[in-house]
C-alpha cells in the first residue's frame, strides 16, 4: 500500500506538508526546541504572540500544574517587532515548514502594525489573530467575546494584507459558532480553537490566589472533551478549514480532533512534557492511517459527522 498522502490545504498557496503544528506561546520562536527535534519536519509552526513593542508580560508566579492540566498566566510577553523581526525571523526563515506569526495587541492599529510590517516577509505564510487570550487586562479577548468587534478586526487586517489569515477562538464565550461565522464573513480564511479556558487556582495554606495575575488560562488533557465538541460545532458551522487544539497529547487524540472536523492540529501544553511531542503525534497518526489503510489524510476530516 502507497504512503497516506498527509498534504493538508488552508489555501490554494498555502499546502501544509502533513497536519501537526505547534500552538502559539508552546514553542518559543522556534528555535528554542531546534537541540530536541527538527521544527522542519512539522506542518507548521504558531510563534509565540508579537506585538507592536516588547511586553514583561504579567507578575510571577505566571505557571502551575494543575490535575490533568496547566494554568498559565504569561501576560503575551514577548520581545516586541522589531527585535522579532532583527533576531527571531532570520531563523524561521530557515526551517522548511509553513511559519504562522501570533498576532496580539491592545488596539485594533496594534494588530494592523504588526500584520502590515509582516505582509512583505517571505518567511511568513499567514498570521494567527489571537482575539482569545485570556490572561491579559486588556488586549485581543475584547475583540473575540462578540461577533461585531471579531468581525471589524479581521475586516480591517483582510484590507491590508493578502497572505494566509487564521483567527483563533476564544471558548470563554456565550456561542462560539455566532464568532467563527463572524470573521469568516469578515475574510477569515481558517480557524483555530480552542485558546485556554480561563481559570484559577487559590493556595488552601497561604490562602491566596496561586498565580500573580490571579487569572489564568487552562490547558492540557482537562481541556481535550470541550474543545473537541467546540472544534465539532464550529466545523459544522463553517466551509473554512478549522485548525484544532486542546489537549493533544498522542496521535489518537489528533485524530478524534480530525473525526470532529479538523483540517489539522496543534499541540501545546505537551511540548512541556516531551519536547519532540508534535513528532510523536505526527508518527502517531500515520501509525493510524496505515492500520486503516487511509489514502489522504483528508478522508477522516469530518467522519465523525456522518455518524
């Protein structure tokens, strides 16, 4: 039996190699993990969120493990434009895989000045909108809890830039599908969800809230049954291709997120725990495929749906 075609389409232009990418904030700017593993072999690569100018991001203690899970409150730090730009982007450029810039800021000309700067990079394939982090006072989360403000953002960014857009949603909200039909209205061309589901944790001895910034986002395995019925409602809703997320930690779970209606996925809070988890995953679901003789792996995009 010939190899299953793992090729995964976001856009006539852009043509994921197979469909396992790095969540944003999960895998620093790429070279971080190049010592544990090849970035290259991946579909795609999320950078860690840039913003117009560098953020410290949110007092300390900014991360805990939680059961089955991980809270974290970093606050999108990052090293800012133009050092990203002068240190980061040079190395990304390298890597033979597609490259995704997290976009995230405070204000609408935030966004604009990082994706109008960026348009003319080609080492960059398309930005991730992040309108969804949940530990910040202020900054995307008040463009991605309402269908109006979503749309307006995507809206402005499709003016300026033709290359690859990717809105990642938020779960903290009322109806997510109301969001996802939005900004694919706007000019979305894919989807991504979900980002963290906010949360807490409170220290019984000291009796305070454990992270600096009280609130923080959770991730990992204690996450992965919401954000598969997200991922399957928002594919149902939607003709755009979905990226999915939430708790991915084998290729199994890869899988489900693809029976559910993803196009691809993107591991996150593994990559703490095993640095080359994209590629177990990766050999994982190919593993699957060859067991369930799978031609393309677009065959499984959705089954879940005609059951």
């Amino acid at each position: 039996m010939a190899e299953t075609d793992l090729k995964v389409k976001l856009r006539d232009d852009v043509i994921l190699k197979n469909p396992v990418l790095v969540c944003s904030g999960t895998f620093g700017y790429g070279r971080e993990f190049s010592d544990f593993m090849d970035p290259g072999k991946l579909g795609g690569i999320f950078t860690k969120a840039i913003t117009p100018e560098p953020r410290a991001g949110n007092p300390p203690p900014r991360t805990i493990e939680t059961p089955a899970g991980m809270l974290n409150a970093i606050g999108l730090e990052n090293v800012g434009l133009d050092v990203f730009v002068k240190e980061k982007l040079p190395y990304l450029a390298t890597l033979d895989t597609a490259v995704f810039i997290n976009v995230a800021g405070s204000s609408e000309d935030d966004y604009i000045t990082v994706v109008d700067r960026l348009s003319v990079e080609d080492a960059v394939d398309g930005f991730e909108i992040n309108i969804s982090c949940p530990n910040v006072k202020s900054g995307g989360i008040a463009f991605g809890t309402h269908p109006e403000p979503a749309a307006q953002l995507i809206a402005a960014l499709r003016n300026i830039t033709d290359k690859l857009i990717i809105t990642k949603l938020s779960p903290n909200v009322t109806e997510i599908t109301d969001i996802a039909r939005a900004v694919c209205d706007a000019g979305t061309d894919v989807l991504s969800l979900v980002n963290t589901f906010r949360g807490m944790a409170i220290d019984a001895v000291a009796q305070s809230p454990v992270l600096g910034n009280v609130v923080g986002g959770l991730s990992g395995p204690a996450i992965k049954a919401l954000a598969l019925y997200n991922v399957y409602q928002v594919s149902l809703s939607v003709a755009v291709p979905v990226i999915g997320m939430g708790g991915i930690s084998n290729g199994i779970d890869a899988v489900e997120f693809m029976l559910a209606g993803a196009d691809a996925v993107s591991i996150g809070t593994a990559n703490f725990i095993h640095p080359d988890a994209a590629l177990r995953v990766l050999g994982e679901i190919v593993e699957y495929c060859e067991s369930k003789r799978i031609i393309a792996i677009g065959e499984i995009v959705g089954k879940a749906h005609r059951k």
